[in-house]
C-alpha cells in the first residue's frame, strides 16, 4: 500500500493570499497562489508598468560560513567566488560531476570579518540542495533561514513603493544588497529579481511579512501577483526555470549562461564537469537553449518535439506559453547546433499537427535592470 503524499506546506502569507481572493495551487511541496482575482494577464501587464508584489517564501535561505567559504563553494560552482565584493550578489549554478546543473542559485557576500554568504536556492531543490553542501563542504557552517519569508517587489515603480518604507533602496545597483532595519528587524534588500524589471527581492522575519506586504500593498502601484504572471514574466525575459529549462542532464553553457562562468574558472577550473564545460566554450555545445516564435495563436507547450525541415528531430521545447506582452505565443527550447541560427525555421508537433516556428534571440523583452 502506498503512503500517501503530504499536504503542501503554508507559506508564511497563507491568510493573507487566501483574504486577498488567490486561487492557490500545490507548487513544489507548498500550497502558493496562482492568481488573484484580476487574472494572469492583468498581474502580468501591472508588473510591466508599475510594481508587482510576489510572495517568494517558499525559496530555500540559508548562511553559509566559515574560513575559505568562498573558495570551497567554489568547488562545487563555476561563478568567481574569490572576487566577489561584500554586499555584491551572484548568479551561479551547483553541478554534478558531468557538469549538469544540480539548482540554479543566488549568493551574496554578506560584510563583516568573517567569511559568510548568503544563499537562496530553489524550493523543490532546496532539501538535495542543503543535504549536498553540508556532505561536500562538512568544514563549514549552514544556517538555514527556516524563520525568515521572501518576498519580491519587482516592476518600473518598485524603486518607488520600497524607498517609502526602506528610505536607501534607491541607492542600490544591479544586484547590490543591503541590511536594513525595519521596526527593529533585519531586512536584507537585494536589487534584483526574475522578471526582467527593475526591482528587489526581500528577506524579512517571517513575524514582520504580513505587515509589510500590507504596507506595501497601500501603495495603488503595488498590486499582488501570483505564480502564473511569474512564469509568464520570466518566459519572456528569456530566463531559465529549474526542472524545465535546466536539470541535471544539461551545462550552463548549452543552457546561455556562460556569462556566469567566471572568466578565472574558465582557466582554472576546479568545479564539477569542468572538462565538457571547458570543450563547450571552446568549441560550442553541441545543442543551445534558442528562443522560439510559433505562427498562429496556439501556444506550443514543455516536451513538443523540434522538427527540422526535412523532418528530423533536432530538439524540445522547454518551457511555452502566451506573451501578455506580445500578444502571441512564445517558447524556449532546446535545438541542436546546426538549427540554432537566428531565423531558422523549425517544427513543433502538436498531437500530430505540425505548428511553424522561428529561432531568435532572447530575452523576447529587453531586461530593465538599473545599473548605476
């Protein structure tokens, strides 16, 4: 007889979500809101031009510590480690051993004497995730941040919203972060997100979230969004989501994210997979992540197949859905290295209909992120 499955864990705004109309969902071991009552849509065309609050406290928080922290997680990830700045944040990957991508994380130098840095990993990855660091780096101390909530302000008036209760955001660059102190807790504030805005994401006791999103939410900017505007706003910032676009069969550089590749870790090495990583970037993957822009209204889903024009297969989509932006379907995938040039015209197979598709370039909307 099978067990069965657990219910979904409460994020720390339940009440709140449920009070404000969502429709929540089982996501990843928690039960998250959807939607609100305005639609995927609306949320998705509000955080386009003025400021869209997510409640992102499912993501794993954790303080990892200890002399050399920097350089031992450097042996399990490709980013510079070593030469990031205290209170600079970075986007890097955890690999196995063929160079597959374990999670896709965040980890920010936190200031002071000692070595520590601040991760935010992925919910459904996040126990594999802790499990794994404290295996491979047993020298070190992990701290999971199971008090604290996450929310993430994100749009062109997000700067707006959050200098009135956090006065000093306004100061922040392009993944900068900053320790603020807010009715006497400590908020960490870092200029980012996954949605291509301009905007922050927050760490805050789970005690002062509800107050605060509230706080927020007086603000006529801020309207609350749920994971279906999340999905589509990172779609068509061209960004990957764990368990679609990346998993542990594939590398960041087939998956465009050299860019995290440490221009030192590209010489050096020392990191999981590092001789496919290197052949990669040398000599290119033998497949790419390619934006897709099918014909018709018909949105073309995760796991269509990629045919080229002689009917071959030559790769998947990965992740597809309609642009709210756009008005009209989008799609990332994956496609072998001679169907990845801009312009190529490929196939999907849509339950035995054949749907026409072009590679581009992505983000399909251009990233608005400040840099001062």
């Amino acid at each position: 007889m099978t067990a069965p499955a657990p219910a979904p864990a409460k994020i720390p705004l339940d009440a709140l979500h449920r009070r404000l109309g969502a429709r929540m969902v089982p996501f990843a071991g928690y039960e998250m809101p959807l939607h609100y009552p305005p639609g995927i849509v609306a949320e998705h065309l509000h955080t386009r031009e003025k400021a869209g609050l997510f409640d992102i406290s499912h993501m794993g928080q954790a303080i990892l510590a200890g002399a050399g922290a920097t350089r031992l997680l450097e042996t399990l990830c490709p980013a510079d480690l070593i030469e990031l700045a205290p209170e600079r944040n970075r986007y890097t990957q955890l690999l196995n051993e063929a160079g597959g991508v374990l999670d896709d994380l965040m980890v920010t130098r936190l200031p002071g004497r000692d070595e520590r840095l601040f991760l935010v990993v992925n919910a459904a990855t996040k126990a594999v995730d802790f499990a794994l660091l404290q295996e491979k780096l047993p020298q070190l101390s992990l701290h999971v941040q199971k008090t604290r909530a996450m929310l993430a302000l994100q749009g062109p008036r997000a700067v707006d919203a959050l200098q009135a209760l956090l006065p000093g955001v306004e100061e922040l660059g392009f993944m900068e972060w900053q320790a603020f102190d807010y009715e006497g807790a400590g908020f960490y504030v870092t200029r980012s997100g996954y949605t291509g805005e301009d905007g922050f994401e927050i760490s805050l006791p789970e005690s002062k979230a509800e107050g605060f999103a509230l706080r927020l939410l007086e603000n006529p900017d801020v309207a609350p969004i749920g994971l279906g505007a999340r999905d589509s706003l990172r779609l068509e910032a061209g960004l990957c989501l764990y368990g679609h676009d990346l998993d542990p069969g594939i590398d960041p550089v087939e998956a465009g994210l050299s860019f995290s590749i440490g221009k030192r870790r590209r010489i050096e090495g020392g990191f999981p997979g590092f001789e496919r990583i290197r052949d990669a970037l040398q000599n290119g993957p033998p497949r790419r992540r390619v934006g897709l822009l099918p014909q018709g209204k018909a949105p073309i889903r995760e796991g269509a197949f990629l045919l080229d024009a002689g009917g071959a297969e030559v790769g998947s989509i990965t992740s597809g859905g309609f642009s709210p932006s756009l008005s009209r379907p989008i799609a990332m995938g994956y496609v072998a290295r001679g169907a990845a040039t801009t312009g190529n015209a490929l196939h999907a197979d849509l339950r035995g209909r054949l749907v026409e598709l072009s590679v581009v370039p992505l983000p399909f909307v251009p990233h608005r992120y400040v840099r001062h």
